[in-house]
C-alpha cells in the first residue's frame, strides 16, 4: 500500500483510487506516514492533503500530531494542520476562555446571551434535554447571529479577504477570532481533517463568502476519504437534505418548457449538432435534432391538453390561491418521463 500511494498520490489530478483492505492492516498508519513525509512538497506546490471520515471522532489527528512531535516537529503541526470543525462546536467549547480577549464592541445582546447558554450547557445539573433545547437555540440563532456580526465588522474596517485575515493574524483586537473559529486559517494550512459531514456542507472562513470544498479543493488536493462505504450515507443524506430545501414547482417549470414548445419555429442554433454528436455511430438510430424536438411537443401538448393545465390547480383550500399545486402523482410521473426532467 505505501508503494502505491508514492506511486499514485504525488501525481495531480489522477481520479479515483479505490484500496479495499481489511480492518487492523494499517490502512490509517501507512496514510499517515505518506502524509508527513509529503505535506511540504504539498505546501511548496500549494496543494492541499484533506482526511475525510464519517465522525470526526473517527479523525487521526492526535495520531499525526504524535509523529510531528516525535520527530521534533511540533511546530509544523501548528503550521500546516488543521481541523475544520462545525461552526457552532469551537464557539460552544472556546468562548468562555476567550472572554477576556473579546472586545466590548463584540459584547451586544446576542453575545451576552450566547455566553450565558454556554455557561449554562457546563452545569452538570441541569436536565438533559434542557440542553439539547439550548444547544439547537445556540446553533440555529445565537451562533450565526454572532458570525454575522463578526462578519461586517471585518468588512467594514477591513476592505478585501487579505487584510481582514491579517487582521486575525496581527491585530490583538482580532486575535481572538482565530481561536475561536479555526476555519479562518483554511487557505493558510495544507493538511486538513475534516468529517464528511463538513466536506458536503460550507466552510465558513469570516473572511470571504462561504464556500463548498468541492467548488475550491476537488482539482488539485489529496482527498483521503476512510470508511467510503459508511460516508456514502452522509453523502446521500446531503442531497436529500439539499433537495427538501430547495424545492421545484414541476406545474410551472413544465408551462414554461411547453410554452416555449409551442413556438411555430425553433431555434436554428438548437438544432445544430455538436462534433462529438456527429461522430457517433449511425447504429444507435437516434432520432435527429428536429425530431426531437417534435417528439417533445407533441407530449408537452398532449400533457397540457389531458390535464388542463390552463386552470390553475389546487390541491386543497388551505393552499395559497397564488401558487399552483397539485397532488396527482401521475401527473407529476408523466412530467418526468416525458420530458426527461430526472
């Protein structure tokens, strides 16, 4: 295994490695050891090595700082790891240690009360599901209700992502910053850990829009990814997630497809075969470009005409009258056969 890895992973953008090997045969070892003999080529050519597991618990980080400090490196463990954690988790175990450094600026409403739920999640008294109520209230208001805050007052003083993260770095006001959300630091490390729960979800750095890790370090990092079979379901519970949050009118995006349909001519540069449609073999009896579209508006119309789409459709009275609604599943079935909307 550690001769594949400096065979495979030194190289850039090689795809998909798959090493399917049994429990106990040192699998995270050997990783590790390739991590710590490579990270500062990875940092000279400004690469990043990311370790993606399914709980962060699961993360060998103790296990490479160990190495870095057992061969005198301890600095460079400072210097290029980090783990990227929530963002509610660093707030809930760092802020009341860094109480003293935050300024009063930062001290309003929203922090005082964040304080005091921390203060109140370290009382061993208090009941238990008392907690989980404050610890959803810190995570889904008085959190990012704090982020915000920290977040314009960057921008406002600190005009592009460079000044601001020199700030962080250098200016005792903003010191504080980094200890509390670590993240900041994520163009500054090679060597990230992270779960997949992280990986699939933003990365909120304070000093720049939050991003995926797919839209900025898919291309050119080492992605580790342990247990792939157990982060599928994260993956998979993700874009179930994604999905329920952003959903789609199928009635109105299937008018807009039809009325555009029934326009007396197409487009000439839809038409247009591309290089690569051109080179496909004759065998495959694919319908022609014109065909295709005919054959889409005879069933956008024939969809149309059955169910009367010019009303608009209502599932029941509490349903808001501006919107169009439906609850015939095979309605909803046929779109997607169709039109090919999957």
């Amino acid at each position: 295994m550690e001769e594949i890895l400096n065979q495979y992973c030194k190289k850039d953008n090689l795809g998909l490695l798959l090493l399917s090997m049994p429990t106990g045969s040192g699998k995270t070892y050997i990783v590790l050891k390739f991590i710590y003999y490579n990270y500062k080529e990875f940092a000279k050519q400004k690469r990043k090595i990311l370790f993606i597991t399914n709980l962060k618990k699961n993360l060998p980080i103790d296990e490479l700082k160990k190495r870095f400090i057992a061969n005198g490196n301890e600095e460079d463990f400072e210097k290029y790891v980090l783990f990227i954690d929530s963002n509610v988790d660093p707030v809930i175990k760092n802020l009341l240690n860094l109480d003293q450094k935050i300024p009063d600026q930062f001290k309003n409403k929203i922090y005082l009360k964040l304080k005091k739920y921390i203060e109140m999640l370290q009382n061993e008294q208090l009941p238990s599901d008392f907690k989980e109520n404050i610890q959803t209230d810190i995570r889904k208001n008085l959190e990012p209700a704090f982020r915000d805050i920290i977040k314009r007052t960057l921008s406002e003083n600190f005009k592009t992502k460079k000044a601001r993260l020199s700030a962080v770095k250098n200016n005792q006001d903003y010191q504080w910053i980094g200890e509390l959300y670590p993240a900041v630091f994520t163009d500054d490390k090679t060597i990230l850990f992270l779960s997949i729960d992280k990986f699939v979800a933003q990365n909120t750095t304070l000093i720049e829009p939050s991003y995926y890790f797919s839209e900025r370090f898919i291309n050119k990092s080492l992605i580790f990814i342990d247990e792939f079979d157990t982060t599928k379901e994260a993956v998979l519970k993700n874009i179930i997630q994604s999905g329920l949050g952003n959903r789609v009118d199928l009635i109105d995006l299937f008018l807009n497809i039809h009325n555009h349909l029934m326009q007396t001519e197409c487009p000439e540069v839809l038409l247009q075969e591309s290089k690569w449609r051109k080179q496909q073999p004759s065998s495959k009896n694919w319908l022609s470009l014109r065909e295709q579209i005919e054959s889409l508006r005879d069933k956008a119309n024939y969809i149309f005409k059955k169910y009367q789409l010019q009303h608009i459709c209502k599932s029941h009275d509490n349903f808001s009258t501006k919107e169009r609604n439906f609850k015939n599943l095979e309605l909803i079935l046929n779109l997607l056969v169709y039109l090919q909307l999957r």
